[in-house]
C-alpha cells in the first residue's frame, strides 16, 4: 500500500460524533475533569454516539486479517537483569498478516513468549499502522482523520485540563489468544495517553486487562475490562511515565479484544 499521509485530516462533515453525555453534559465533563485532577486517570463510559461506535466497531470486527500485522517485541542482549524500560526499538518486529508470513509470526511468538519469561520487556499482538493510500476513506482511515480534529483533541484537554495541541501517534490493536503486552511506561509517546475499546461482551477471565503499576512496577494500582465505547485516557509523567502492561489472553478465547490507542500532545 502506498504512504498514508498523516497531516490529511479530511474537510469533510466527520461521520464520529461524542456520546451527548460529553457534547453537551456539563455535570459530566466537570465529573471527569474532578477525577482525572485527583487520580491522573479516568474511564470514559460511551465515548461516542452509539452510531459513531458501531460504525469503527463493526469496521474493526470485520476488518480483512490481510490488514492487521503480527508485531512482536523480543529482546536480543543476553543481559541477565529485567529491562522493563528503554529499550531498543531494532527489536521490534512486525509482519503482515499473509499466508507466507505465519512460519515467521509462529516463531516470533514463541521468542516473545521466551522473552517475558526472563522478565524483560516484550509483546506479542495484531495492529495496524498508518499505511493506507493518502485519499483511502475506509472507516479506520475515517476514525483516525477524526482523532486528530481540533475538535476531538480539545474534548481530550477539556477531560483532562491539559493544554493539547496534537495526536501522535494512532493505531488499532486486536488481542487474540495469547497475546499480550508487557510492563512499560510510555514516557516518550505523549502527555496523554487514550485506549478506546471496541469490543462487546469482554469478559474478565478472558485475560487482555490493561493494569496500572505502581511506579516501583511490583503493585497493580488500578485495572480496567474492556467494554465496548470505553476509553481509557491517563497522564504520562515526563520523567518516569506511567508503569502499565496488558495481561495475556487465554488460551481458547474465540473473541478478539479490540482497541485503538493513541497519545496526545
């Protein structure tokens, strides 16, 4: 597929919008913005408009598997010590989701799997990236033309009270058996970090449960299930960022958890 640009936000009526509890519920906003001012994160409940969310659920649930890469993080030192952060990112790996690709998706997985073993940083899951051709109005393509509106980001700094003035870096995940993402922090992504989840009838025991750390990395602080058009915005400290991971899913879960992050600025 040909480079997608990433400063080709359409001109064009958004086919998103906010859930009116954030367009126009005040009390709402103002509840958020006590809860992120006291705690650095909340949980969104509805998003979007229950159309908005079908529409970039639906999308996602459906999407062709062609269109989601296998990504893997395998640590390549033999350094004995755990290396939850600052990592290098040459061992990072990604492969398109094609027949000629599974031996290759098959053993990185393992060497994932190896890797959080000795308790160093490492994931394993689909996602996409911004590759599309520049004028694709698919609706993923759609809904990330969306994040990075003027509009959306400040609804971001609204929730948040933080002065935003740009999306970085945005992409759809989709945990199946097996994957997961280990501890990290997220320092270098943004000031705010936001994952979005699409996916119905999540439930606990299936795995995929994003838990805050404590800043030490040996204490969950807080967790959150997914749940369909609930998101998930948290402050990133500069210095240390913030401690999180995402637990494996189980093995034999015929559902995918499906997701899209993105950090702001």
């Amino acid at each position: 597929m040909a480079s997608f640009d990433n400063n080709n936000n359409e001109t064009k009526k958004s086919p998103y919008y906010f859930h009116e509890t954030l367009s126009t519920g005040q009390d709402e906003l103002a509840k958020q913005r006590a809860t992120f001012d006291q705690t650095k994160i909340i949980y969104v409940d509805n998003l979007l408009s229950e159309e908005s969310a079908n529409k970039i659920g639906n999308f996602l649930q459906t999407m062709p598997d062609n269109w989601w890469s296998s990504t893997f993080f395998i640590q390549q030192n033999n350094d004995d010590a755990p290396a939850l952060t600052d990592v290098p990112y040459s061992d990072a790996f990604s492969h398109r989701n094609i027949q000629e690709n599974k031996d290759k998706c098959e053993k990185c997985q393992q060497m994932a799997l190896q890797t959080f073993a000795q308790k160093k940083f490492s994931y394993s899951f689909n996602r996409t990236y911004e590759d599309h051709y520049a004028t694709c109005h698919c609706d993923l393509c759609s809904f990330v033309g969306f994040l990075k509106t003027p509009e959306f980001i400040a609804k971001v700094a609204e929730l948040t009270g933080y002065e935003l003035s740009r999306t970085n870096e945005i992409f759809a995940s989709k945990y199946i058996s097996g994957s997961f993402l280990s501890p990290h922090h997220d320092k270098v992504k943004g000031k705010i970090g936001m994952t979005f989840y699409l996916t119905r009838n999540w439930a606990p025991q299936y795995g995929g449960i994003l838990h805050i750390l404590s800043s030490d990395y040996k204490e969950i602080v807080n967790s959150f299930v997914p749940k369909f058009n609930h998101a998930v915005f948290f402050d990133i400290p500069q210095q240390e960022g913030i401690p999180h991971f995402v637990s494996h899913i189980a093995p034999g879960i015929p559902d995918k958890r499906l997701a899209v992050t993105c950090w702001f600025d």
